[in-house]
C-alpha cells in the first residue's frame, strides 16, 4: 500500500513519487469528483529555504504509505471513519488532487 506523488515541486516528494510527509491530509469532504480533493499536506520546495522546516522534515525520514492518510473526502469509496483503504493512492503533479478518488 504505497503513495505514489506526482507533485516533484513537494517538499515532502523525493522526485521518485514517494512522499515522506508524517501524515497526508487529503481533503474534499464534499468531493464527488477527483478535482474536488485536495492533498494538503502539499508544501512548496521552497520552505525548504526555511532552516527550522527543513529540520524538523529532515529529522527522521519515513516513506508515507496509505496508512498516513487521514481523508475527509467522505464519498470516496476509499474512505472509512477518515482512512484510507485504497490498495496505492495517486496524488497528481499538478492539482494535488487525490487521483484514487472514486465516488461511492
């Protein structure tokens, strides 16, 4: 169960698709549709300018799996109780929105 990021202008992306943020927040509580969802744990490259941000990123490394997600978008068939089941979730590189997103 993996994340696979599109968004390589992420702080927490490693340019491979893989995402090290401690917890993805994915919104849409009212989404029916992908572009309705929002990954909010997106964060510009450039905080890494920001010498307190880039070290507390850079404390203890982890690749992010689907179990990181807490998800708000309640239509998702994908969602229970705010976790994600999803087998692999696809963020898009230039939205942000959750491409797992599947209305139920």
């Amino acid at each position: 169960m993996s994340i696979k990021c599109g968004a390589h202008n992420c702080v927490h992306n490693d340019n491979n698709g893989n995402c090290y943020a401690g917890v993805v927040n994915v919104r849409g509580t009212h989404a029916l549709t992908t572009d309705e969802t929002l990954c909010r744990s997106f964060a510009d490259q450039d905080l890494k300018a920001d010498a307190e941000f880039a070290t507390e990123f850079n404390a203890a490394p982890k690749k992010a799996g689907v179990n990181n997600i807490k998800c708000s978008a309640c239509h998702c068939k994908h969602n229970d109780h705010q976790k994600c089941y999803a087998e692999d979730v696809q963020i898009n590189h230039v939205t942000a929105s959750c491409e797992t997103f599947e209305q139920h």
